[in-house]
C-alpha cells in the first residue's frame, strides 16, 4: 500500500491489511490442500478507488459462509464485510483452485 502512495497508519492501508490477514487466515484454515499453498493478490487499478484483495487456495469445495461468531470463531468474513464495498468467491482454472476476493475503497484523498 505504501508504494500505491497509502501511508502505513492510513485508514485505506489499515483496512486493506485486516482484510488481507483475515482471507489468508481463512485459507490457513480452512482452505489447504496438502502440498499446495495459497496465494495473495492486490490489485489496485488507477481510474478506481478500490483495492481488490484476492487469496487464492486449492479447497474448491469449501466456500466461505460468514456465520454467527463465538468463543471459536466466526467474525473474519464478518469482519471483511464490513470493511469491503463487496466480496465473494471464484472458481478458476478448471476448478483446481478458488479465490476468495473482496473489494476495499480506498478513496485518492487518503493517497499522500
């Protein structure tokens, strides 16, 4: 975020980096496949003011479905969808991996 022009105690790289640790929290859990890992993306289009966040893991089978949090869990997707515009999921390359994605505004005005 801080070669985008997003200071590291700024709002926009504040949310995109909880909403990069809980995806990729979420892969660690429950998204690994043996002898497989997974894979973080940041793209961050010039005409937009959003960040797309994409992790990407081989468990296709295994949607994430935010639920009710408790003692053990639950409040990462939660959490995202607070913080991002949207987000969901994607099937690629023949179905050997999805990438669970979420869009971040991060409007120019917080750019330094």
């Amino acid at each position: 975020m801080d070669v985008w022009g997003f200071a590291y105690d700024s709002e926009a790289s504040e949310s995109v980096t909880l909403v990069v640790a809980e995806l990729a929290a979420n892969a660690v859990r429950h998204g690994r496949v043996r002898g497989r890992d997974f894979r973080v993306r940041l793209v961050l289009r010039d005409d937009e003011d959003f960040v797309r966040v994409e992790v990407a893991d081989g468990r296709t089978e295994r949607r994430p479905v935010p639920q009710e949090p408790s003692d053990e869990g639950g409040r990462g997707l939660l959490i995202v969808a607070a913080l991002a515009e949207k987000w969901g999921t994607d099937l690629c390359l023949g179905g050997t991996y999805k990438v669970v994605w979420a869009e971040v505004r991060v409007p120019g005005r917080w750019r330094r």
